[in-house]
C-alpha cells in the first residue's frame, strides 16, 4: 500500500483523521493550504503547502510521496457564509474538488473518501435519516457537497476512480489525548463556542428558540471526531479490499438541543455559559438525526465517544490546555 494523501489534513476533522491513519500504520501526506488548518494540528507528519486547484502542486505530491488513495477534507463548511457568498463556495468546493480529482485521475490514484456532510439532506422529512432520504439543501454549502457527491460516480465509470462518500452530522469534541483540537477562525461550532462563553470569551448567541422541538432550539446528533477518524480509516480499507463505492450516514443517533449542550457544558465545567437569543441563522434545519446502522454494518464502524458529556469534555480539557487554540 501506498500513501494516503489528505487535503484539508491540517483542519480539524482533516488532522484527526490524518493521525489515525498514521496510528493505523499508514503513510501519510497532507495537502493544505493553511487558510484554515494549523501547521501545529500535523506536527510529526509531511506537509505541503498548496491549494487543492493546484493541480500542479497536487500531482507532484501524488509522485513525490507515491501516493495510492486520497482523504479530502479541504472546503468551507459555515452555512451562513455559504448563504452570504455562494460564489466562493462553488469555486472552492465544487471548482477546487474537480481540479483535485483531475489530478487524481492523472495520476492513476483510483481510491477517494470524500468528506460530505448531512446538510445534503435539507430539512428532513423523518428522521432518523437513512442514506435513502431525499437530497434537497437549503443552502449553498450543502449544495456543493451534493454537487460533488453526484459527481463521484461519474468519474467512476469514466475513470475508475473509486469512492467512499461520508456524510457526517455534527463533528464535535477533540483528541481524548488532548494532542489536537477544534480551532476554527471565526470558531461557529456550538460546542467551542459554549465553552468559550463559560470562561472569559464572548456570551453565546443562541440563534432561534421558536424552532418545532421541545425547547425551542435546534437539536442536532454531534458525533465525536476521533469516531468520524475511525471511520475514515474503515472506509479506505474497505476500498483497499475490492468493495464497491458507497455513501455512509456517520452519527450517533441521538439529537441533542442548544439547551442540553449548554447545560452539559456548565456540569463539565462547572461554569454558567452566559448566553443571549439571536435570529435563526438561514439554512438552519430544525433537527438533523443520523441512522448510521449502514456504515455500522458494512464498514464495521462502531462510535466509542457517544455520550454528550464526554464529547463535550474531550473538548473541554484540550480547550483548557489551548486557551488560545493552537497560538497557545
């Protein structure tokens, strides 16, 4: 076995994943162009610096590192933002996606675990959602990812070039041995942002309480990001082994509310999250519910960090250590 080349592989779900792999046994390369990522995140593992529309750079990487099968992860992923400009969204995660997969096919390298997500789905019409569900976004963030997603079997046929596409619910929490964390800037995941608001960062904006749940607030299935790793790494053996491409669900199957992550993270903590209401941000579903019994049952996936309080205080302690994310 080759290489795994890992684009993104310096941002947070990227360098769990690139870890893992290294963990796994695997060599490994990653690809950023540190607009997002942090070179700290892959310490001890070989970095190139460039874009993914690079195909240049991406293709020398490839016969540099003899790589055999890709990761990516690099895209932008605020859904807010995706509202506000659409237009960097496209160039960035279709445009850069299909720049990528030229380089790919190039190159020979014919095994790809793309990182989707579940805003693919819209607004659910039952939940849990099954990978069978209706694929109808509302934003353009998931638009994208669907685009290239619909994409992948094409470049099958034509190229043979083989895919696992994996669409996460939220990722949330940090390496249980505090070595990486979740360090986004501006940081618009709940979680950190809680954590934040219970020390002596900006109060937490809670955007919408009028949504159709209990509370109010949205609920959503956070799934812990060294189990979205592992399942990375099942994903590409099970490529590496003859199985056919698929698209896996990856959560835990249990929704949570802007109520409970904050009441979770002031008994972790032990702190009150200050916190005030704000308006719905657009392109925000009320609910996002995961059944990941296909990827339990065909890549042998099987989540360790399930329960809320425990991905919330992986998450804490690496805070605690990194006050300042990764400047710290």
């Amino acid at each position: 076995m080759g290489a795994v080349l890992v684009t993104g592989g310096a941002g947070y779900i990227g360098s769990h994943a690139a870890h893992a792999l290294r963990a796994a046994g695997r060599d490994v390369v990653v690809l950023d162009s540190l607009q997002a990522g942090h070179r700290e995140a892959v310490r001890g593992l070989p970095l190139v610096t460039a874009d993914i529309a690079d195909t240049a750079a991406v293709r020398e990487t490839i016969r540099r590192y003899r790589v055999t099968a890709a990761m990516h992860f690099a895209a932008l992923l605020s859904v807010g933002d995706s509202v506000a400009a659409p237009a960097r969204y496209y160039e960035n995660n279709v445009c850069g996606t299909l720049a990528l997969l030229d380089a790919l096919v190039r190159e020979s390298v014919g095994l790809l675990v793309f990182s989707s997500t579940a805003a693919v789905y819209g607004e659910p019409l039952r939940t849990p959602i099954a990978e069978d569900h209706a694929t109808r976004p509302i934003n353009p963030y998931g638009e994208t990812k669907l685009a290239v997603e619909q994409a992948l079997p094409h470049y099958e046929r034509a190229y043979g070039l083989r895919s696992v596409r994996l669409r996460y619910f939220n990722a949330a929490g940090a390496d249980p041995h505090g070595r990486i964390g979740e360090d986004h800037r501006p940081e618009e995941h709940l979680i950190p942002r809680a954590l934040a608001a219970a020390g002596d960062g900006p109060p937490l904006v809670v955007f919408g309480d009028d949504y159709a749940t209990a509370d109010g607030t949205c609920r959503r299935d956070y799934v812990h990001v060294s189990d979205l790793a592992a399942a990375h790494v099942l994903a590409l053996a099970a490529l590496e082994a003859g199985k056919p491409s698929g698209v896996y669900n990856l959560g835990n199957g249990r929704a949570f509310s802007v109520r409970d992550v904050v009441a979770a993270v002031e008994r972790i903590a032990g702190r009150r999250v200050r916190h005030e209401l704000g308006p719905r941000r657009p392109g925000d579903p009320a609910v996002l519910l995961a059944s990941s019994e296909r990827a339990r049952s065909e890549l042998g996936w099987e989540p360790i960090y399930e329960e809320l309080d425990v991905i919330v205080e992986t998450a804490w302690r690496w805070h605690r250590s990194h006050p300042r994310g990764y400047a710290s």
